[in-house]
C-alpha cells in the first residue's frame, strides 16, 4: 500500500462456494472472532461482496500472515503453543449460537432472520450489546449445498433451529441431487464397489437420515469451527520470552456453524489417529472381506517428541474443555463424522463408506456405555445389513495403504497429511518422494497383477479422488 503496509487480497474461486456468501461470512466471521472476542485471527481491511466493483468479482482484503508454518522445531519445543491453541478451541466451543448455519453481519441477511437472536443463554456466557446487535446467522456456506450443480437445487439452506432439521437438510440435498442425476444411463461406480443407481444412494441415505439424530451428543449445539485447522492455518511464533506461541489461525473462509459433536475435530498436528497405523480398523474390515486373516500388529513408528506434543494438548484440553476433548476423541463420533461426510459425497465415493459408518455404528452402538454419551442413551431399532465383502476388502486395502503413508511420512519428519490430500508447503516436494516409494512398495509387494490393479484403484493420493473439490458451486 502507498504507507508501505502489506495486505493479502484474495478472489474465491468458483469451486470454493458461493462467492457472494463466502465474502459476507468470512469478513463477519473474522470481525466477529477478532475484535469481538480478541482472537488472533487476520484483521479485514476492506471487502466486497458483489460483482459491480471496480475489480469486477467478489474480493477480501485482510492482514498478512503473522509468524510462520508449523515446523518440527515447534513440535519438539511447543512453550505456550500447545496452550494457546487450547484456549482458542475451548472458547470457541463456549460460545452458544442459537442456530445453525453461517455468520454474518446483520445487514447482509433477510430481515426476518435479523429477528432472531444470536446467541441462547448459558451460564456464563455475556456478550456486549454490540455483538449480539452487529451479527446473525444466515445460509450455511458448506461446499456440500452448492457443489457439482447443487447450487441449482430448491433447497433448504439454513439457517436451521435444531440438529434433526440439519440433518434433515443435508440429507435432502444430496436426495434431490441424485434424482436430478437419476436420468444417467451408467450408475456410478466408486473405487470401492460395483455400480450402484441412485435409488440405492438415496435408500442409504435414509438410513443415515433415520440414525443421526440419535447419535448426537449435546442435543442442539451449534458450534462455530475452523473449516480445518492444518499446517498452513495455524501458524506460530516466538514470544519476547523466546518461548513459541500461537500466532495467528487463518483459513476461515468456508466456515459454519453446526453440531458441535460433527465440529469437534483435532486439528492436524495434534491428531492422534495419525499415530496410530490403523491396524483395529483394518482387523474390522477384514472380518468382513472373505478369506482374509486377522491383521498383524505393527509397532507405533510416530517420533516420541510428536507422542509427547499431542499427550500435552490432550492433557491440557482435558482440563480446560473436557466435554470436547471427549467428543474428538469418541470412537462412535469419530465414525459419525465420517458418515456426516460421506452422505455429501456418496455419488463421488460410493454409498460403501457410508454403509460401513452405519453398519458399525448400529452394530456397537448398544456396547458404548451411558455414561460416555453425555446424555440419555436412545435405542437403535434399525438393521443395517452386512456391507459387501469386495467392497470392504478394498477399503482395507485403501486403509493400510493409507497406515503405511502415515508412517512413513512421520519417519521422514513430515508432519501429516490432511483429507484434501494437502502437507506443509515446505515438505511437498520430499512427501511427493516419499509417497511414490510407499506407490512403489505396494506395488512391488502384489502377488499379481490383478492386485496391482486394485491398488492403483484405491490408492490414497489417485488424482480421481479429490475430483470433487474442483467442482464448481455456482
């Protein structure tokens, strides 16, 4: 700028979302975290939301980065990191939206929703006049209601005043969206199954619809969150005592308000599950594939100074918010999210990670104790039948290629991999070299070709898999 102040701007692509809406809720949602509850969050200078400007699309000036990328030095010596990244995750879920949905300032939505409050009461939760005057919640900006021609559907888009009208909503989108594909020839077929018509993606579906509800844990509460908290978002840097601290999370473009129990995610660099090699997960499905025996344990090969970085948040989150470190820790959410995430996709990836999610959840849902549940415990009288065995052999296939990246990228000081198949930008290039030679291992360690074939197929990093985020949401 002309004082010689730095600025980032940035234009959403077509993919991100709906551009009008993903500008009006990150500029509120950035005002709203940073100057309203003091997060360290960048600060916006200016934005548009609207096409008639003079740059002619849609655009949000913030301030730069502040400190730097997530390294292994932080890792090995986090100081108030851990700390700090704690207090942010356990003020967010203290703050108690009365409905779900996204953020924005109370100009930019319909007059009928500016009548409805902000916020529910809780105790000890009391904001100023001011913020529960300047912001309201309006439509979700979640990819899942605009992507690969939602956008064109008559659909309920929030906001939603209770979890089952949620549910009920994201399960109707994908319906619908099935039933204006359901005129395809072909039924589609995922890397993990046979053909399957859409008729059979929407019955599935309905499964999911009719189990949700009663799955979730704290009954109506929406949460804000971080769309995800990876290496690029959450930065760090050091203090004037030389000790790291949390600098800054950015990437809150996309952001939404919605149960907390589906929100209640690690972010990345404090994932337990990637120390793990997926071994349990891979001894279920087995069990399910014929003729395939028990899997062999393998011992943890994560470096002791990451063990020790996560055991510190997880001690720490513990104590500050034990009701969230429960639901990211929880086993039966922990597969409730992943079947929350592929009721949005299943015509992308097929309806056998959802069927599986379902199967697993009404099988044990009777053996998780009450007392785990945070609330009355209600009945699953729902069958859910046995997923097919190819199917569930592929997808173990897909998990132990995935259990042996994990690791191998962890002996090589790289510090994870995220869903959208993303690492530090500094580690891209050695986790590219790492991933062929673990391609490469798999391959070379087939009993035939056919094998060969069915690795290429579900192999973890196939472009195929990450079509879905370069739909276009408009």
């Amino acid at each position: 700028m002309d004082n010689g102040a730095q600025v980032v701007a940035r234009f959403p692509f077509a993919c991100a979302g709906p551009r009008k809406l993903l500008i009006q809720s990150e500029a509120a949602t950035l005002d709203f975290l940073g100057q309203h509850f003091d997060l360290p969050v960048p600060r916006v200078a200016a934005y548009s939301a609207n096409t008639s400007n003079p740059v002619g699309v849609p655009y949000i000036i913030t301030t730069p980065p502040q400190g730097q990328e997530l390294t292994s030095d932080v890792v090995a010596k986090p100081g108030r990191f851990v700390n700090d990244l704690v207090q942010f995750q356990a003020l967010l879920t203290s703050i108690p939206f009365s409905q779900h949905g996204s953020l924005y300032y109370a100009s930019d939505v319909d007059q009928h929703l500016r009548d409805c409050p902000l916020f529910v009461e809780a105790e000890g939760f009391e904001p100023d006049e001011q913020t529960t005057s300047q912001f309201r919640i309006g439509p979700s900006v979640a990819r899942n209601f605009y992507r690969g021609d939602r956008a064109l559907l008559d659909i309920n888009r929030g906001p939603w005043p209770d979890d089952i009208s949620y549910f009920n909503a994201v399960v109707d989108c994908e319906i619908k969206w099935l039933q204006y594909c359901g005129s395809f020839d072909e039924a589609r077929r995922s890397a993990w199954e046979p053909a399957r018509s859409p008729q059979e993606h929407i019955d599935i579906l309905e499964q999911w619809r009719e189990l949700a509800p009663k799955l979730m844990l704290a009954k109506d509460a929406p949460r804000l969150w971080h769309p995800q908290m990876g290496f690029s978002e959450v930065r760090v840097h050091k203090a004037d005592d030389g000790e790291h601290a949390l600098a800054e999370i950015d990437g809150w473009q996309g952001a939404c308000i919605a149960p907390l129990a589906l929100q209640a995610t690690f972010p990345n660099v404090v994932d337990p599950r990637i120390l793990d090699s997926a071994i349990e997960e891979t001894a279920r499905l087995k069990k399910l594939a014929a003729g395939e025996a028990p899997a062999e344990e393998k011992e943890d090969d994560a470096p002791a100074e990451l063990k020790q970085f996560v055991a510190g948040y997880l001690s720490l989150m513990n104590e500050t918010a034990p009701v969230l470190v429960h639901m990211q820790l929880s086993d039966m959410l922990f597969i409730a999210r992943e079947a929350h995430l592929d009721s949005t996709r299943s015509w992308e990836v097929g309806t056998f990670c959802l069927h599986y999610c379902l199967y697993r959840l009404a099988q044990e849902w009777e053996s998780y104790p009450e007392k785990e549940l945070l609330g009355p415990k209600i009945p699953v009288s729902r069958e859910v039948d046995t997923p097919d065995e190819q199917s569930a052999g592929l997808w173990q296939l897909h998990l132990t290629m995935q259990a042996n990246l994990n690791t191998a990228f962890l002996e090589n000081g790289i510090l994870g991999l995220n869903a959208d198949g993303h690492v530090p930008p500094h580690q891209v290039e050695e986790a590219k070299k790492v991933a062929q030679t673990v391609f490469d291992q798999c391959l070379a360690a087939a009993p035939d070709e056919d094998e060969r074939e069915r690795i290429r197929h579900v192999w973890p990093l196939s472009e195929a898999r990450y079509t879905a985020c370069a739909e276009s949401c408009e």
